[in-house]
C-alpha cells in the first residue's frame, strides 16, 4: 500500500508540475507571437510615417540630398528660404527647377511638398533631354515604385509634344503647361487630396 | 474503520481524515470526494466558514457544515507509512481536486490574456525605439539623358583652336579678352577677336568660356551685307574649325554653314549646334541637348 500511494501521489504531482510547464510554454510562446506581431506592426507604422510624412511632402527624401544630386550632375542651385532654385543652361536652353519646401509642417520643413521644373527655349533637340528631366522629378515621389514611374513618364511623354494637360497619379497632381510667350514648358507636382 | 460521509478525502481517495490522522477507506465512497466539499452550501451559522477558528470540529451538528468546515480544517493529505506525521500542524487543508482544476483554469486563461497584452506592449516598445526611419533616402539615379554641366560646353572645342590655330594664327585676327563673365551664359570669361585690317569693323568672333577646353560658345558677326562672300567664308571657317576634331563632320559642317550664311537655319552636327540669322547677321555655336 505505502507503494501505491506514493505513486498515486507522485503521479498527481507531476501531473501538476507539467500543467504549469504546458501553461508557462503557452504563455511564452503567446508573448512571443505578440510580441513579434507588435514589433511588425510598429516597424510598418514607423515606416509608414515617414513614408507618407505627413501627407505633404515627397516621402523620405530631404530636399537638400535632392539639391545636392543635381549639383553633382552641374545644375547651380540657391537657397530661396521657401524653396531651393536649381538650374544648367546648356547652349540658349535652361533648365530651371523650384523645389517648395513642406513649410506648413513643422517635422517636415525640409522635405518637398511641390516641384516647378521649367525648360525655356526647348527645340527639336531638346525633346530627349527635356523628358528626361521631367521625368526625374516627376518620379520623386514614387522613386520606389517602378510601375507608377512608368505610369507618370508615359504621360510625360505624351503631353510634352501636346497642350495643357492635367492628370493625377497616387495623391500627386502633374499639371504641363507650354507658355508661347516665355517660349517655355513647365511641369508642376504637388500633392492633391481628391 | 468505517467511512463517514461528509468527512474529507485524499485526493486518490483511498484515505479519509478522522479529524485527528488519515485512515484507509474499507468502503469506497459514493463519488469522487474531492467534489462534496465543493458542492455543498455554506452552513448556517457565524462559526461556518470562519478562517479563525481553530477548532477542527464542527460546531454545527449538519452534515453539511461539519463538510465544510473539515475541508477548511483538515492538515495536508500524507499517505500512511511515508513517514510523516498524520495531522500537519499548519492547519493548510487540501485542495480538493475541482479546485486545482479551477485554479489552473484561472491560471491558464489569465495567462493567455497576460502574455499577448504584455507581449504587445513589449514588442511595441521595441519596435518604435529600434526602428530608425529612413528619414533622408538617396536621391534616385539619374536617366542617361538628364541634362549634366558638362554638356554645357562645346564638345572637343577648345580656346586655342579657335582664336588661335584659326583666327589669330592662319587669319591674323587679334584677341582680346573681357574682364567680366556673361550674365546670359553663365560663363566666367569672354573674348573678342577682330581682323587686323579694314574689316574690324564689320566683322568679329565672341567666344565665351570658364577655361581653356571649356568653350560654351562661340559667335561670329558679319555687317558686310547678306550674301558677301567673306561673310560666308567666315562662317564656312568657324563651323570647319569648331568640328576639325572630326573630320566628316567638319566638311557637313563646313557645307552647311555655306549653305545657310544668309539666311535663319539651325541644325546640330557631332554635339554642336549652330544656328544662323540674317538680321544681325550672324553664325553661333552652342552645344546641343
């Protein structure tokens, strides 16, 4: 009898003991996956902040890192407080890009909520050059996302040689406008909410 | 000794607690023992129930109450012949069976509730704080028809080619230069050739550049009248000599500059374009884009 019992009791409390070991791993593996899923969730929502900062402004590209790439590629750029003013003459033709800063956000005063880019005195022989540099700011705020920057270049492509036109791509409106007078074409980007 | 109903059990039920040691049960219990102490109903009575009282007897005379108040009182199960002594003196009673269960019911729920909330949080924290955002992304790259600086000179032209291989050397023009830059090019020096002669007057070669091999253009004039041969000459010369780096080309150049002296046309050969108008009458050169 003394036998039975102790097994009867052994059995009993290693029944216990693995209980709380059953309940101690599934409450570490829960922490665990949660954990894990709140990471993720917050990593995406980091992300996401300055992915869209804001609403405003082209994601996660500081205006100055734009300004500095195209001083690397010649263009001579001034600081205009509101805006940086980049521009290359090349023979009688200019390229000329304004570049807004998100002023009304305070987080993002030095990121881009709006691109002029103007080409004066554009020819025959400036078609290739002139989409090219459209194109480059156009695809800004979509540099990531290589669909849409096609989407938006075959626009481009479409209404440099047509009139006024106006279109709207993932919060962005393009607007082209060819100026007679100025002998000019500009393409202006910024975001729209509708 | 006999069973008495309404007295605990051990939990494997094979002993009962007499109130002073545990005996085996020569009767098997009706049910499962643990449950009675747990089903029943609390007792009438101010002593039922009561975790001061230290007596282990009931003191009400029902079988329900003496129930009760047993479990509440009974010392911890030890199974006769292990060697302990039967009633524990810290008056701890055993947890009936349902309760342990309960227990570990509570328990398991309270930590499928804990662990993700915590976790949560946990994981949350981390994830903002270790999270850097991409706060200044590289600038894209470029198209390989972006317009750089470097097309802003005339490809393969440099000074000396043009005033002197062939204005001061071969025509015995002289040069001289501007001390300021051009506001309208961007250009950082300029330089004006004229004849040696007469024609100095009618007829002269601007060039404008930042250095020695950074021509950005170059610009003859000639008032001599539309359809003069030395208008057409000179502009003959200057596209021959701004495209002498190849030597077709310099000969399509040549042509078409002869071609068009005297009237407005504009065309572009090996990077370089030349435009050409009657009034003023004059021949330049810019690079293409």
């Amino acid at each position: 009898m003394p036998y039975s019992v102790f097994v009867t009791v052994e059995s009993t409390q290693s029944g216990r003991r693995s209980r709380r070991i059953a309940v101690g791993t599934i409450g570490l593996v829960v922490f665990l996956l949660a954990g894990l899923g709140a990471y993720a969730v917050a990593y995406n929502d980091r992300k996401q902040d300055t992915k869209y900062c804001g609403h405003d402004c082209v994601p996660g590209l500081k205006i100055t890192t734009v300004v500095e790439a195209l001083k690397g590629q010649g263009h001579t750029c001034a600081d205009e407080r509101r805006s940086w003013s980049c521009e290359l003459k090349v023979g009688k033709v200019r390229f000329e890009a304004d570049l807004f800063r998100a002023g009304n956000v305070v987080d993002f005063y030095d990121y881009i909520s709006k691109v002029e880019a103007r080409i004066i005195n554009p020819d025959s022989t400036t078609a290739a050059a002139g989409l090219d540099y459209m194109s480059w700011f156009a695809a800004l705020p979509h540099r990531d996302d290589p669909p849409t920057v096609k989407k938006v270049g075959g626009w481009l492509a479409e209404q440099v040689g047509a009139g006024e036109d106006v279109t709207y791509v993932l919060g962005w409106e393009y607007r082209l406008r060819r100026n007679e007078k100025t002998r000019s074409i500009e393409l202006t980007m910024k975001r729209r909410y509708w | 000794m006999t069973a008495q109903p309404g007295w605990p059990y051990s939990p494997d039920g094979r002993f009962w607690w007499d109130g002073t040691a545990w005996q085996p049960v020569q009767t098997p219990p009706p049910g499962p023992p643990a449950q009675q102490g747990l089903t029943m109903p609390p007792p009438p009575g101010p002593a039922t129930g009561h975790p001061s009282m230290a007596s282990p007897w009931p003191q009400a005379p029902g079988p329900q109450a003496a129930q009760l108040y047993a479990v509440q009182q009974t010392p911890p199960y030890v199974p006769p012949g292990a060697g302990a002594p039967s009633p524990a003196p810290s008056g701890v009673a055993p947890r009936p069976r349902r309760s342990g269960t309960a227990v570990f019911v509570l328990v398991t729920v309270g930590t499928l509730i804990a662990a993700p909330a915590l976790g949560g949080v946990v994981g949350g924290a981390v994830g903002l704080a270790t999270t850097e955002p991409v706060t200044d992304a590289p600038a894209p790259s470029f198209p390989a028809r972006f317009p750089t600086g470097k097309q802003r000179y005339l490809p393969k032209v440099t000074l000396n080619m043009v005033a002197v291989n062939w204005l001061q050397a071969a025509n015995s023009w002289r040069c001289a230069r501007f001390p300021a830059p051009d506001p309208l090019s961007g250009a950082k020096m300029g330089m004006i050739c004229r004849p040696g002669d007469a024609a100095r007057l009618s007829m002269s070669v601007q060039i404008w550049y930042d250095g020695p091999d950074k021509v950005l253009s170059v610009k003859a004039r000639c008032d001599l009248g539309v359809r003069t041969k030395a208008c057409t000459n000179l502009f003959s010369m200057m596209a021959d000599s701004l495209l002498s780096p190849d030597r077709t080309l310099r000969k399509q150049a040549e042509a078409w500059a002869g071609k068009n002296a005297d009237k407005a046309a504009v065309t572009a050969i090996g990077g370089v374009r030349l435009e050409t108008s009657p009034r003023p009458h004059a021949m330049e050169a810019v690079p293409a884009i």
